[in-house]
C-alpha cells in the first residue's frame, strides 16, 4: 500500500503524495525492523522470544508467535515477506534474513509442491544465498507457486539479487582480487538523500545519510558516520551492487 502509493504520486506528478508514500515507507520500514523482525539482539523483546525472528500477532499488550489462520512456521514467517516488491528490500537487510534462514526456515521441510515454499525461497533465502534459491525454484511446477506469485516473478525476483553479503564495517571491507575498482580516496560525504552517493534513499526528502539528528537510515547501506567529525574523510568503498556497503542497492 505505502510502496504503490509512492508509485501513485510520482505517475501522477503529484509531488506532496508521492513523499507521503516516501515518508510512510520509511517509518514503516524503521518500526519493521525495531519491533516485528527480530535479530538476535533485538532491544525491544526477551531473548527466549526474540530466537523466533518474528512476532506473528501484534496485539495490543503481548505478541503471539502465531498467524489467525494457523501456527505453523511456514505461515508465522511467510506472512511478513509479502508483497514481494521492491519496498520489501528497506525492511528485510540480508543479516536478518541470515539468521532467520538459518535458525529457523532451514529446518523447515520445505516440499517443492508447497505453495508456502515458493514464499520462503523468493523472499528470505534469495536475500541470502540466491543461486540456492533459484535452483530450488527452478525445480517447481507453476502449478506450485503460491496463488499470488507467478513463477517468472520469482525466477526474475532472486536472479536479481545477485551474491549478497552481510553488511560490514564500509572502513575495513577488502576488495576481491578480480574487483580493482575498489579504490581509498579522500571524499566529501554528501548526507542529502538525493545525493548519488546515497543512491538507494532517492526517494525520500532532506538529509538521510545520515539525518539532522545523526540516525543513519536503513537506505544508507551500512554506512557509519558520526556528525561531530568532519564530513571529509578517507573511505574504501566496494562500488559493486551486492557488497555489503551497498545494501540498498543489492537488488541490482
């Protein structure tokens, strides 16, 4: 709803709806990540519940690691990777979903005839490892997909995230040998979001890399700034679309 109504407004050239829709999408994208998808060192939830990696139900005083239509793992995880569109890349980051993946989803039996595989697959280990999850797709029948994805969306989907990888520290990543584009150079850091710099916040207003009160917003990529030093400084940076530094952008 929040992505298509960004997409409305810039059709439309109606500029105050589309940074509505750009401006909602970051709240959301901000209050998914803090409270509904859990890392392992979620702030905000115990431990003992936070190890499930999402909440399920979201009542008004307790969450229920259930969905209203069935408790199984398949649905409680599933549900939170739809719609699978662009949008959904600014709240699920790929270190998520390697611990989701890996604590969780990998256990799973995951049965190639399982409509609820096809969600799995496109919309948790594609951000992961997204040859795996091609193969495993590639294996199903159309007759298979989930009733809301087409085959070839989920084909073109993963083959488009590339090879992703966790996000690191932008001042020690290590170039691959075969990737001499990688260069250390004195750059002024441009915090505005439609700087090309920050490529992958291009749709929201004002600075965000990071913003007025310093936050560095999930569309930064990983990158770390602190607004008391000056905004000239020495950076190694991968230019690649899949590096970690780049997170926004791992899609292409």
């Amino acid at each position: 709803l929040l992505y298509g109504t960004y997409l409305w407004g810039m059709v439309m050239q109606r500029q105050w709806l589309q940074d509505l829709g750009a401006t909602m999408m970051a709240l959301a994208a901000t209050s998914v990540q803090e409270f509904f998808l859990m890392k392992n060192d979620n702030p905000h939830h115990h431990p003992d519940f936070a190890k499930n990696h999402v909440t399920g139900i979201f009542f008004q005083n307790k969450v229920h690691y259930t969905t209203w239509f069935g408790d199984l793992p398949e649905y409680i995880h599933g549900i939170q990777m739809l719609p699978l569109t662009p949008a959904l890349l600014l709240s699920r980051m790929s270190d998520f979903c390697k611990q989701e993946w890996e604590d969780i989803l990998s256990h799973l039996p995951l049965h190639p005839t399982d409509p609820w595989t096809s969600i799995l697959l496109s919309g948790s280990l594609a951000l992961v490892k997204a040859e795996d999850a091609y193969n495993r797709l590639l294996a199903m029948g159309s007759e298979h997909m989930d009733d809301g994805l087409t085959r070839a969306w989920a084909l073109y989907w993963t083959a488009a995230q590339g090879s992703n990888k966790t996000p690191s520290d932008p001042t020690s990543t290590t170039a691959s040998p075969d990737l001499e584009a990688t260069t250390t150079t004195k750059a002024s850091w441009d915090p505005s979001c439609s700087s090309g710099q920050n490529e992958a916040c291009s749709f929201l207003q004002g600075n965000c890399c990071p913003t007025d009160d310093g936050t560095m917003l999930a569309c930064c990529g990983g990158l770390v700034a602190d607004p008391e030093t000056p905004t000239t400084t020495t950076v190694t940076r991968d230019p690649s679309c899949s590096t970690g530094q780049n997170e926004g952008c791992r899609f292409l």
